[in-house]
C-alpha cells in the first residue's frame, strides 16, 4: 500500500491540476463606447439602442431580448440634471427619497461602493411596465463635475444572468 499512496497522489494531483486548465471555450469578446464623452465597453453580442430617458446620453441592449421594439435587456447611461449643484451622495438620497412612493417600483437593496477609486451608490428594484415585470440595478457615480447613472435592467427571470454584463459596462465606464 506505502508504494501505490505516492502513484495515488500524483494522479489526485493530476487531475485537479488538468480540471483547471479546462474552459467551456467561450471568450469574453467584447464592444467599445465612445461617444458624448463617455466611454464603456458591452458585449460584443448586443448593440446600441436608441435612448429614450430623460438625461440619456448612451443605451446598449440584447437585440434577442427586443419587445415592442425596445431590448428588455439594457444598459442605459444618464447624465443626471445636477441643477441644484447637489454632491453624489445627496444627488442620490435626493433621487430616491420619493421614488418608491406609490410607484409601482419595489426596493430589493441598497448599497454602496468603490468604483475608478471613487464613491458609487447602487441601488436594485423591480418594476412591472405594460405587463412585464423588470428588475434594475442603478449605479451611481461622478466623474469630473458630472454626476451619471449606469441603469441595467432585464426581465426578472433573466437578470441573474445579466449580472456579469451589467458588471462589464460597470467597471470599464470612462469619461473619454
């Protein structure tokens, strides 16, 4: 038994060294945004899609996603109307004081960050429009004097899987 244990071990050995090396061959391929000022990778799998929030300035989507003409799948940046000259974290509370007051928007979670060596806020709800019930995930963060919002959202059974997408624009936003 003492001269097969080494043979076991080296073989234990092997197998957990090979089960490292394999993928399931997928790469993480990927867009560029650079455009108004901002910039952002996505997945090279979706594409842009037309802006239509107030304070839009970028929009990428999962074109596989579309329903009535819009991506339920997306990535939107904000610029935020910083009228009152309010810093991030009062921009922030400002903005959600109100915001789940009989709107129809259910808090999830609430939550802060470091983001580019900054502070961010994030904040995830859910929301049933025309029938569909979304979940969004809001990122808060300033860059410059400019205070943007980077809103992902997806169906509800869809947004777990979105997370690393919603990650990837996350992480890589820029100002350009």
């Amino acid at each position: 038994m003492n001269k097969i244990l080494p043979f076991i071990l080296f073989a234990i050995f092997m197998v957990v060294l090979v089960s490292g090396c394999v993928n399931d061959g997928k790469t993480n391929q990927t867009n560029n945004f650079t455009k108004s000022g901002i910039f952002f990778q996505y997945p090279s799998s979706w594409g842009m899609a037309k802006v239509n929030s107030t304070g839009g300035i970028a929009a990428v989507g999962d074109p596989t996603t579309i329903v009535n003409e819009k991506p339920t799948t997306s990535v939107i940046i904000q610029k935020y109307n910083n009228t009152n000259h309010y810093n991030l974290q009062t921009a922030y509370e400002q903005n959600y004081l109100k915001f789940f007051n009989n709107t129809g928007k259910t808090k999830v979670s609430v939550g802060n960050f470091t983001l580019n060596n900054a502070q961010a806020y994030e904040t995830v709800y859910t929301s049933s429009e025309s029938g569909l019930k979304k979940k969004y995930r809001a990122v808060w963060l300033q860059e410059g004097g400019n205070i943007y919002v980077i809103l992902g959202s997806a169906k509800v059974e869809d947004y777990d899987g979105q997370n690393a997408n919603f990650d990837l624009v996350i992480n890589t936003f820029r100002l350009s």
